[in-house]
C-alpha cells in the first residue's frame, strides 16, 4: 500500500543524520555524523505563544510548527555545511508528545525522506532525551545508569547496552517536570515552570518543612503527588490566614525536595549496580541545582558524571539524531504508513 522505505538500504558506517523533533512546543532539526557529532542544531520555539494560557496549548503548537518546520529544516541544512543530497537517513519523533505537533514532523519526515530516497527512522522521544549524553561524551559506552528527569517522566535506568535497558523505577504518580509546573503555577509564576522556579529560588532559603518523599525508601520509585500537593496546601492555607510568605522560599524548599531524592536514588543505583558512570537527560536536568549536586556527590563517590549541556537537555533534535544513529545500524527503518504515538510507556526495555 505505502512505498516501501523499510527495505533495501545499505547501512553506512558513518552515516550524516538529519533529525526532526516536534513532539511538544519545539520545531527543531538537527544534522549528527555518525550518532556523535552534531554539525548542526536549529531550534524555532512557539514558547512564548503559551505563556499568557499558562501551559502549551496543542492547537498552537500545532500550528506554529507547520510554519516553522521547514524553515528549522533549512537552517540545519545550511548550518551543517552539507547538502541535502548528503543525507543518508531522516530520523524523526514518532512519540511520546502531543499528537498534532508530532504528525507535522512526522508527515515533513517522510515526505523528505520519500523524496531523497532515505530510510526513515522512528525514535522515542524518551530515549532521545537518554541519548544526549553521547553527544556529550563521544567516548559514552554502556554499561551506565542513567537519570531521567523529564515533563513527563522520572525514571533511574540501567543501560545494560545502547538499546537494551533496565527499568530500576520510576515515578508513581506525577513527573518531576510536571511537579516544577504545577508548583510554579500555585505560586504565580509564568510557563515554563521550572526553569523560572529555579530563578526565583536563589533568592529563597530552603527554610519550609516539605515531604520527604520516598527519599530512602521506596527502592528507586518516586512519588511527586505528594511533594506538590503540601506546596498548595502550604499556599492556600497562609493565603487563607491572610499570612505573607516567601514565594521564593516556596521555590527553594520545592526544589530542594524535588531534586534531592533524584540524586540520593541515582548514586544508590550506581553502587548498587555497581557502575561508575552516571548520565543524566530531560528537561529537568538543565536545572543548575540539580546539576550541581550530582557534580558534589558524583565527585565524591568517584563516579564518572556524563552531564548533556542545558541546550541539550531540553527538546531539541540533535539528541533524536544520537537515538536514530542507534536505530540506523540495526536498520529500523519505517515505511510512510508510520503514525505517531501520544504515549511512549517506560516498559522494562523503553
Ligand atoms: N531549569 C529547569 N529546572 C527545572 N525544571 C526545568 C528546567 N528547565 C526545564 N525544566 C522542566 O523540564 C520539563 C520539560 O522537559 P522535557 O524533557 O522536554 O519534558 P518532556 O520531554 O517529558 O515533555 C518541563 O516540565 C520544565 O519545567
Ligand atoms: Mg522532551
């Protein structure tokens, strides 16, 4: 029925990668040589278009990714210093993500591919976020444990090879990016959440008595519910005393518990695994006190810290490039009926 983008192809030892990502409010392309270098990465964001509805709005994404897409597209190009004929494969988001935004990347992905006469590769959101320590360190080899730290995931990992995985746990309820959202929106502050409550804490102090969540306990399970819902209640119940409090200390104590746990759970992992490399990917793992305390206590237990730079960690396209270099050489192409997928579960093998 479709034209056949599955078979045929003959797999390039260091094949020039373009990649799309347009899973959530980031139309982004990238070019990878050999899954490691990035020559090029482009980003056009509809950020500032959700700010006044407090989150991303599909409908908007959606729509300000289909003026963006081929534009990102022809930056990344013209960044890279290769042409469009040099491309041996289009890696694309297939999930997980906001269903509308990622069919425009998807549908782009396959038209350009079908007309280049490229393989397409599908690649998991999820594991691209993983995959942005390779671009961070060239010489990464598995076996290593690696921190998820997401929107929409909180995961520890142990990455038995590069696509074989162990789930060691997982959060139970929200994800830690979720909780950062929902705590910045209770207390004022505009989307995005986290990176603007990370700004206001370093005015507060870590002076507010929070949950300690499964810090200790719960194997390597987290549970955000909890942490978020005393931070409103703390909120509401001063506003409803009439009582002042510090917005700022509200952001440092929430970080303070948010982040802790990932670190304490993330070293255990690593002693108990007993593995010395410590990798790190999502959205939440720009944030500069997470970072910091992985560094301390990474350096402690002389553990080998593989930090992505911020830029990528957020969503971006280069980290898809990284993941479909690992799908290229075991040839998962797909064909153009490829449809994306709105949730990527973390099964045992992700
Ligand atoms: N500096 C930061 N501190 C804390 N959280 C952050 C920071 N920067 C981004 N985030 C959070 O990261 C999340 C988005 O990351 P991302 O990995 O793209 O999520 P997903 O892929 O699951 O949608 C949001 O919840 C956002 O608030
Ligand atoms: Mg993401």
């Amino acid at each position: 029925m479709y034209a056949d983008l599955k078979k045929g192809f003959k797999i390039k030892p260091d094949p020039v990668i373009l990649s799309i990502e347009s899973s959530c409010d980031e139309t982004a392309a990238a070019v990878v040589r050999g899954g490691r270098e990035i020559l090029s990465s482009e980003i056009i964001s509809s950020c500032s278009e959700h700010i006044r509805f407090g989150g991303v709005v599909p409908e908007i994404a959606s729509r300000a990714h289909t003026t963006a897409v081929s534009e990102v597209v022809k930056r990344a190009i013209n960044a890279s210093g290769v042409d469009l004929t040099d491309i041996d494969a289009v890696a694309v988001t297939y999930g997980a993500g906001l269903l509308g935004a990622l069919l425009v990347g998807l549908s782009y992905a396959k038209a350009l591919a079908f007309s280049l006469g490229v393989p397409i590769i599908p690649v998991s959101h999820i594991r691209g976020h993983l995959a942005a320590a390779y671009l961070a360190d060239k010489t990464l080899e598995p076996p290593f444990i690696s921190l998820l730290a997401s929107g929409g995931h909180t995961a520890v990992i142990e990455v038995k090879k590069v696509d074989e995985f162990r789930l060691l746990g997982g959060t139970l309820d929200d994800a830690v990016g979720e909780a950062f959202d929902k705590v910045a929106r209770t207390i004022g502050l505009e989307y995005p959440g986290g990176p603007n409550i990370e700004k206001l804490a370093e005015e507060g102090k870590n002076a507010i008595a929070l949950p300690k969540m499964l810090k200790g306990d719960g194997g390597y399970n987290f549970s955000y519910s909890g942490l978020k819902t005393a931070v409103v209640n703390y909120v509401h119940n001063a506003k409803q005393h009439g009582q002042t409090f510090s917005k700022a200390d509200v952001a440092r104590s929430f970080q303070c518990s948010a982040i802790d746990v990932l670190v304490e759970k993330s070293l255990k992992a690593c002693g108990e695994c007993k593995l010395n490399t410590l990798t790190v990917g999502g959205g939440v793992a720009a944030n500069g006190y997470l970072r910091k305390r992985l560094d301390e206590e990474c350096k402690k237990a002389g553990i080998k810290l593989v930090l992505p730079p911020k830029i990528l960690c957020t969503d971006n396209a280069a980290m898809i490039g990284a993941e479909g270099f690992i799908q290229y050489e075991k040839g998962n192409f797909a064909d153009l009926g490829l449809n994306a997928k709105a949730r990527v579960d973390l099964g045992q093998n992700i």
